[in-house]
C-alpha cells in the first residue's frame, strides 16, 4: 500500500484510458451522490415538519364532548351532555402521570361574525377562556405585555392578551396596545400583552389572530357557568398520553353515566400518536433513501468490478512476467485489489463532495428566505452518514476487485507469455 511503484503503477493503469475510467467511476459517483441528496433531502422535510411542533408539548391530546351514541342506565342514546370543571380535578386525582389537564371555553372565530369592536374597528376572531399553563403546551411568544397568571384567574380580571393579527387589525402602526380595550361581545377586556405564534399548526396566518382571555372571566362574562368546551391533556416526561387517555375517557364516562363501551361520547386528537407515525413516516423515507442509494451505488460498483475484469484481461502479458519473475499471488491480488479501492473511493468521495456543494448552495438560498412556515428546511445529513458512506465505498472497492484480483492468481506464467 505504501509503496511509491504500487501506486504509480496504478496512476499509470486508470489514466491509461482515462474516458473509461471516468466513465466506469461515474457509476458509484453517482450513487453517493444521490444517497446523500436523497437522506439530505429527508431530513430537510423532517425539519420543516417537526419545526411546526416547535414549542409545543406532544405529548398531548386534545378532547371534547360529542353525543352519546349508546344508551344507558335508561338515558337515551343522542344525549348531550358538557364537560365540568369538576370533571378536570376529578381526572387529575384519578389518572396519574399527566402534567396538566387545562380546561378551555372558545367563542367566535374568524369564519363567524364581527365579535371584537375596538372604536370604529371591528373584526372577527376567536377568543380562548385558558388556564395559565396553555403557553406550555402552545407554542406562543409573548411579544410585549405579559400572559395570564393565576392573580387573573382568582379575580377574575377582564384582561386580554391579542396576537399580531389582532393588532394589524383593530390598531394603528405605532398605537399603544397595552393598556387600551376591546369589547368582546358587548364586555370590555383590558389588553395587557400580545403575542407571535411560530410554526405550521393550522392556518399559520389565523393563528395570529386569536385573543386569550382568563378561564374564569370568559365564563362569568358569556354565562358559561362551569361548562368546559374541551380539554388540552398533556403526559408527564416518561408517560405516554396514548396509553392513559383511556383512563382519562374512563373517568369522563363514569361521570357523566357514558356506557364504558361507547367510544364517540368522547371526541379526542392525540397530537402523541399523529407525532409518533410522523416520526415512523421519516424512517421510511429514510430506509427508502438509503435502499436507493445502495442499489445504485451497487451497479456502479458492478461497473468497476467488470473493467476490472477487461483491465485483467489486458494485462495478462504483464501478470505472467510478473509471475515468471517471482511474484507471490498476494502481489498480484493486493494491486488488482488497490486499483478497485483507488477508483471507488476516488469516485465516491467525489460524489460526496457535489452533494456537499448542492447541499450549500440550497442552504445559502433557504438562508435569504422567510423559513418559519415552510414545510422544508435546512437538508443535512449526519457526519455519521458521511463516515459510513466511506466504509461503504471502501467494502464496495474491495468487492468490485475481488473476482478480478481471483481471476488474475489463476493466470499460469507460461499461458500468460504465450498471449498475444
């Protein structure tokens, strides 16, 4: 390997006919490139989706109250019926290992009509009834002002917190927010913060135009009593909410005397279960990137083990000298071996090096555009991946010049001198 006639014997070999050599490496050329391309371009999708979870606490569901679809205890089937307040202590107490259960009330909302005037301004947004602890589950940034604390919720202030929607909306550019009101169906709400939400969840737009107002003051002033509209439920770190929401809906249905059997008395979105099949969907995505690739990567390297077999051949003179003179069969198979790993590893770090140069240039792109609500965003791959790409490429080198290196040891030196 270090001899300095080995490798220009080498040199000496591939540049000979330099177009089939180049030819010949295009093939693994080829297949790195795009196996890094392709598990580039899968965790540029990745990032982009799970950037939308940004913040947000997924291990969560979300759960409200639908028709009872099966009698019992003589109530009918049909029924309706409301979540309580309660109902939220009772499945605190009685499902352990849930972090927060948070009661929520909703009304209005951009698709309805006109519910928040602010002097001649008028628009339709919705507006949550929350608990302080939904900024732990929602991802949302406090541009100025503050959020609900739990002093908001014991008084019962008529407090309000707009976000950026709002504010284009019902504002001036450069009015003071904090401190002036807006009256939410007939009731005045002091605004005192505003926020941004980031990622994808939804309308990325309407997001912005939404109003938080305490739990308590939306039920004393839109006469909500202690209804609870639905619930946002998240697990502890190391729970999984998937596998307790069937006690929380337990709980619900003894409640509210639900048939332990009727599973549409309970409507839910188990934000956990979407995340883990998004997750299950990348390593697909990946496992195809990479099944891909390899089989590409395998035709190139079949192309160099066939020229390998073409530059044997045509060197069978040579190999016969080098036999008569005393050659061992490891000389031989050891240079046919290097010539293959030469041009593989050659060829593949090229190829790396182009993914890595497209990868760049997108990213210098990506770089100079609004990302926080694309569903693409900075394709990598893992140095990790680099590294066994190179013992790929390596293997492959080794493979491609083995039948080659064997059929150049079964050449005997006096048939080998008598090729013309």
């Amino acid at each position: 390997m270090f001899s300095r006639d080995s490798w220009a014997e080498i040199i000496e070999a591939l540049s000979s006919n330099w177009f089939r050599t180049i030819l010949t490496a295009f093939g693994v050329l080829w297949g790195i490139f795009i196996l890094v391309i392709l598990l580039a371009a899968g965790n540029g999708l990745e990032n982009g989706i799970k950037q939308s979870f940004t913040g947000m606490a997924t291990n969560s569901m979300f759960m409200w109250a639908q028709n009872v679809s099966q009698p019992y205890k003589g109530l009918p089937k049909g029924r309706r019926y409301n979540f309580k307040l309660d109902d939220v202590q009772a499945i605190k107490d009685q499902v352990p290992g849930l972090r927060f259960v948070s009661p929520r009330n909703q009304l209005g909302g951009f698709r309805g009509s006109n519910n928040v005037v602010r002097g001649l301004q008028t628009g339709a947004f919705n507006v949550y009834g929350d608990y302080p602890e939904i900024t732990q589950q929602q991802p949302m940034d406090i541009t100025s002002g503050r959020f609900i604390n739990y002093s908001d919720i014991e008084e019962k202030r008529k407090v309000a917190i707009i976000g950026s929607g709002v504010q284009t909306a019902l504002y001036d550019p450069g009015e003071e927010v904090i401190g002036s009101y807006i009256k939410i169906n007939g009731v005045n709400f002091m605004v005192i913060g505003t926020y941004k939400k980031n990622g994808q969840n939804g309308d990325p737009e309407e997001n912005q135009k939404e109003i938080y107002v305490p739990f308590t003051s939306f039920s004393q002033a839109f006469n909500m009593a202690n209804i609870v509209g639905w619930m946002a439920i998240t697990a502890e770190d190391g729970s999984s909410i998937t596998e307790l929401k069937s006690q929380v809906f337990d709980v619900i249905k003894a409640r509210h005397s639900i048939a332990p059997t009727d599973d549409r008395a309970v409507g839910n979105f188990d934000l956990y279960e979407q995340y883990n099949k998004i997750n299950g969907l990348f390593t697909a995505l990946n496992f195809v990137a990479y099944f891909v690739g390899i089989l590409i990567l395998i035709s190139g390297v079949i192309g160099i083990s066939n020229i390998m077999l073409i530059v044997v051949k045509e060197r069978t003179k040579e190999i016969g000298v080098r036999r008569a003179l005393g050659a061992t069969p490891w000389s031989i198979r050891s240079q046919i071996l290097l010539e293959s790993s030469f041009l593989t590893i050659i060829s593949g770090m090229v190829g790396i090096i182009l993914a890595t140069g497209v990868l760049i240039l997108v990213n210098n792109e990506m770089d100079k555009m609004d990302t926080s609500e694309m569903m693409f965003l900075n394709p990598s791959v893992d140095i990790g991946v680099v590294f066994t790409a190179l013992m790929i490429l390596i293997i492959s080198g080794l493979l491609a010049g083995l039948i080659p290196a064997q059929n150049a040891i079964k050449i005997r030196p006096v048939e080998a001198l008598r090729t013309d």
